[in-house]
C-alpha cells in the first residue's frame, strides 16, 4: 500500500493535522536517534498523546500495510521494505511538571553562567556552535528545553514546531539538506525569541540566537514574511510600524499642561512607539512621575520614530542599522547623560541588540524606567502612599531574561505600602513568554494569545488584583487575551501602580 492509502486510512484514526509527510517534519523526526544505525527518513509521522489512537494505527499497521516504530524505541536492522510510520505518541513536558525541578536546574545554570558562556551573546558563534558534531549529538538525545518552547503546545507538541526542531531545521538550512521554504519560514518565525529554550539548555545552546541569524539568513534571500517588509516601510516613512501618525502617536500628551522643551538637561526620556500607540497610559504614568519627582528632562516629541525592534527581531538589519544610526545622532543632538525608557523594547534593543548585531552603542546611559523610579524612591524622592492591592509580577522575556532586570521592578512594587507582590511559580529565568515578542503578535496573533493564555491561567489561583508588567507588548497581549479568552484581570505597568500609589 502506499503513502497516500495509508494516510487515507489513518484520517480514519487521527486528525489529518496529527499525520505529517511534510519533508519539512520528516527531516526534523529523522534525527531521532532510533534512526541512528540506518539513518532511514520516515514515510510519514504520527503524533498522537492517546493511547488508544495510538492502538489502532498499530492494529491497522499488524494487517501488513507499514512498518510502524515508536519514538523512544529501537527499529529493526533489517532493511525496512514496507513504508515506515512513526508513531510519536511521547508526551510533551509542560512546564509545571519541571517547576518542580527548578532548584536544581538553577544550579547547573548557575555553572554555565560562571564558567563564562553566552555573555556576551555572539550571532555568528551560536550558528557555528550550535551545529558542532558534538553539540548536535547532545541536542538530539536531549528533551530539556522541549517543554519551554513558548509555541509548541499550539501545534500538539509536534516536534518541528518546538525549539529542538527548530534546531533541526536550521541545521538543514545551514548544511543545505533543506529548502528555504514557506513551511521553514513559517516554523522560524512562529517562535517570540524569548530565550526560555536557552535559559534552560544544559549544553548553553544558543537557540533563539540562532534563530534571529538565521531570519536574518531569509530576509537577505528577500523572503521574510510580508508582514515585516510592511512595518520596515512603515518605520522609514513615517517612524512607526503600524503606520500610527504623528499627531495621533502624540495625542496621550494633551492632556499635560506641562511639556518640558529644554535642551540644557541630563535626562532623556524616550517613551517608545508602542508605549505611545498602545499603552499612553504608561506613557503618561512616567511623566508624571518624572515631574512629581522634579526631574529636568527632556523628549524628542515627534522626532523620535522607532527603535528598530521588530526590524532587529526579523532578519531586517541592514534596515535596522540605518533607524540606529539616525537614533544615535537624534540622541547625540540632546547632549542628555541618561536615557530612560518605560519599553522593554527599547531597552533591550539599544542594551543589547545595537552593540552586539549592529556595532552601534548610544552615547549616553541606558535605563528603563523601573531603574529609575528604583533610584528616586531610594532617594526619597517620590513619597509613596498605602495600596491595598494584591499584585503579580510579570518577568518580560527583553527585560528579564534578555536584559538581566529582574528586581529593579520588584522593588519598586515592594516598596509600596500595603502592596503584596505575590510571585506566580515560574519567573524570573523560567518565567513564561507572554507570546507577543519576535514578531509573533503581528505575524501569528492566535498563536500569541495560546501564550498569553498559559500565563493568565498561572494566575487564577492566585487570587490577586492586578498583573502587572513592564512591557508594553506583554500588556497588550495579555488584555487582549482576558477578554477575548473571558479570564478576566486587571492588567498595567509597574509605573501605572507607582503612580497610583503618589496620587498621580
């Protein structure tokens, strides 16, 4: 019987989603070390976590069909005639499974840290390392980070879809075994880059580095996804991804009477588009802080565009280093010592993504504003009053895991009288993706609402009155999620809570 027969017959079973035959999927499964003798690729693959599906396709398989193997088992010596299924039927790890086991991956990860790996981040070195003969073997046989991926489970835990595939899978791309096709482009860029595959990876494989040079790889073959080619046009011509206007982008202003214009200061205050379209809130939030606290700053107001995150996150650098070069000199023109920035974003694209990719380091220092707000409140500049809120924090993946920030917005919460900041199992390190990074909001939105969904499910046990973060993509992300997912919470910034708690 051949292929196409036999997947007639399997629709019978399981969802017609659950049978690959993608060579895309084969060539991820083919790395399954049951293969390592013959180094066969399978006809096709089964994913099914029932084991009465899995029943059938063995009972059905008995009739003389196909050979039928199952992931985590041996296969025959002998030459396989008959087409060869593989049944993956292995679940997939979920992440309150390996909470359980934190303290004892910290400490390996503490190991790695110290010996001296993966600071600072090298593009070019993750792509070499990662495809080391040994290295590679290591990764095949190992299923650590599997169930970290942020985007796995929305695919049922196939295997091409998690950060072990896509390991695979640029493998293929770098030894040219595999096409850059739709399906490839589409596995890379389902993924938010938010590094919790790495965080966790024993061997300090730097997957979602890979990842980001790769795109880069695609988009210099001009086949990164339109939607990006889109929002880089936006950003060169009217400073903004979305194509937001100018007057509408400053429009949360409006309602400030005062609107610093100095020159002569030592303080920047960059709000960052997506905190300006999406969250002015926010944005409004931190100035207020900055005036109550008698800050002298200023803003570039209409003058300053967009840092160049998505274009960085989706293989547009040559895009990318023009918005950072004019960024450097925007910033340069102000004389200012400090920039400070309430986008996650922003931060760690002019931290980390314009030194390390781009060789351009701004001339100035860099803070976001839970930094800053940490500063004034040691200080005594700010005079915080009692709020009896019940609060959860939100580690994001650019500020936290990316960036190393994990307790300046902590300890602007603790601060706070009356304020109970309750930690939810996984943060900081293992704190889950919010699933709207790298892209992923514009380019799969469903996708990045499973995410945010995993996260606000952490929540409800926790009884808590408001999530709060210090992103703005993390925010929007999660209040689209609550309504449309009905798990309804209050969701803001650190700085919204801080402002709140001065009576801003």
């Amino acid at each position: 019987m051949d292929t196409q027969k036999i997947v007639k017959h399997l629709k019978q079973i399981v969802k017609p989603e659950q049978i690959l035959t993608d060579p895309e999927d084969l060539y991820v499964y083919s790395f399954e070390k049951i293969f390592e003798e013959q180094n066969p690729v399978p006809d096709m693959v089964v994913k099914t976590p029932s084991s009465e599906e899995a029943q059938k396709i063995l009972e059905l398989a008995g009739k003389g069909c196909f050979t039928v193997v199952k992931r985590g088992e041996m296969i025959s010596r002998q030459r396989v005639e008959k087409p060869l299924l593989l049944l993956d039927d292995v679940p997939t790890p979920e992440l309150k499974m390996i909470s359980s086991k934190k303290g004892e991956i910290i400490e390996v990860l503490k190991e790695i840290r110290d010996s001296g790996y993966g600071n600072p981040r090298n593009l070019a070195f993750a792509l070499k390392t990662l495809f080391l003969e040994k290295n590679l073997a290591k990764c095949e046989e190992c299923e650590t980070c599997s169930g970290y991926c942020t985007v796995a489970s929305s695919f049922e835990g196939v295997e091409t879809w998690s950060s072990k595939g896509r390991v695979i899978v640029i493998r293929g791309l770098q030894n040219k075994e595999l096409p850059v096709s739709r399906k490839v482009v589409d596995i890379l860029y389902t993924c938010t880059e938010c590094g919790l595959c790495f965080a966790q990876c024993f061997e300090d494989l730097e997957v979602n580095e890979a990842i980001l040079a790769t795109r880069h790889q695609i988009a210099e073959k001009g086949l990164v996804p339109e939607v990006f080619r889109e929002a880089a046009e936006n950003i060169i011509e009217v400073g903004d991804p979305g194509a937001v206007p100018v007057k509408r982008r400053l429009s949360w202003m409006q309602d400030f009477a005062f609107q610093p214009l100095s020159r002569k200061t030592e303080v920047l205050y960059w709000v960052g588009c997506m905190v300006a379209d999406r969250t002015p809130k926010t944005a409004g939030a931190f100035l207020k802080i900055l005036n109550h606290a008698n800050v002298s700053f200023t803003m570039l107001r209409e003058r300053e565009g967009c840092c160049g995150y998505v274009l960085l996150s989706t293989g547009l650098w040559d895009e990318a280093k023009k918005i950072a070069e004019e960024v450097f000199s925007k910033v340069e023109k102000t004389g200012v010592n400090t920039l400070v920035t309430p986008c996650a974003g922003c931060y760690y694209t002019f931290t980390k993504l314009y030194p390390e990719i781009l060789g351009v380091s701004l001339p100035c220092e860099i803070l976001h504003s839970s930094h800053f707000i940490e500063k004034l409140i040691k200080s005594a500049r700010l005079e915080l009053k009692g709020l009896g809120l019940r609060v959860s924090y939100h580690d994001p993946c650019s500020l936290g895991r990316h960036s190393g920030v994990f307790d300046a917005p902590r300890n602007a919460l603790k601060a706070i009288p009356g304020l109970t900041l309750t930690e939810m199992p996984l943060n900081r390190q293992f704190a889950r993706c919010c699933g709207g990074g790298g892209g992923l909001w514009s380019f799969n939105h469903q996708v990045s609402m499973n995410s945010a969904y995993s996260r606000l499910k952490d929540l409800q046990p926790l009884k808590i009155d408001v999530l709060t973060t210090a992103c703005p993509l993390c925010q929007i992300n999660f209040r689209y999620t609550s309504v449309r997912r009905s798990i309804p919470i209050k969701v803001c910034d650190v700085t919204e809570i801080v402002a709140l708690s001065c009576d801003l």
